[in-house]
C-alpha cells in the first residue's frame, strides 16, 4: 500500500534533485523512497553540505596548481621519518 507525503521544497533544489535521480534512471520519488529505505534499514540518517571554497582557498589552491604545472614540486618520500628528516637540513 502507497502513500502520499507533501513536502516544501526550494524550487531550485527539486529540479536539481530530478536531474541527478534522472541521471541515473530514477524518478525523484524512487530516489526518495530509496533514501528513506536506507534510513529504515540502517537506522541512520546522513546529510552531506560540501563547503563553499573561500576566497584564500582558491588563491592557495590556484598556486598550488601552477607550482605542479611547473614542476616545481617536492622529491618522494618512502616514510614519514625521512620526510621529517629532510625537513630538518
């Protein structure tokens, strides 16, 4: 036996959320039903809000990635001892 629940939702999120269920073959419902299956079964409810990128962050992530481009990185390492090592010349 089916019911049905009514749910508020940011417009944006919904059409988002359609788009990845369709993605993979699902209707928005079947993801839904599915996820709460998944809180049934494992008793478990998990979330994930990825964090937003700061300013700084990028800059330092931007720099990080012109350094690789360049090839100006750091030699391997076998073990944390030798890096620690290195660290002390």
């Amino acid at each position: 036996m089916n019911t049905v629940i009514s749910v508020k939702i940011d417009k944006r999120v919904k059409a988002s959320a359609q788009e990845v269920a369709r993605s993979v073959g699902l209707t928005l419902s079947t993801l839904v039903n599915a996820y709460l299956r998944q809180v049934v079964a494992t008793r478990r409810i998990e979330l994930y809000a990825p964090e937003q990128m700061t300013p700084k962050l990028e800059k330092m992530i931007a720099r990080v990635e012109r350094s690789i481009a360049s090839g100006r990185v750091s030699k391997k390492f076998t073990s944390a001892a030798a890096f620690l090592s290195d660290l002390k010349k």
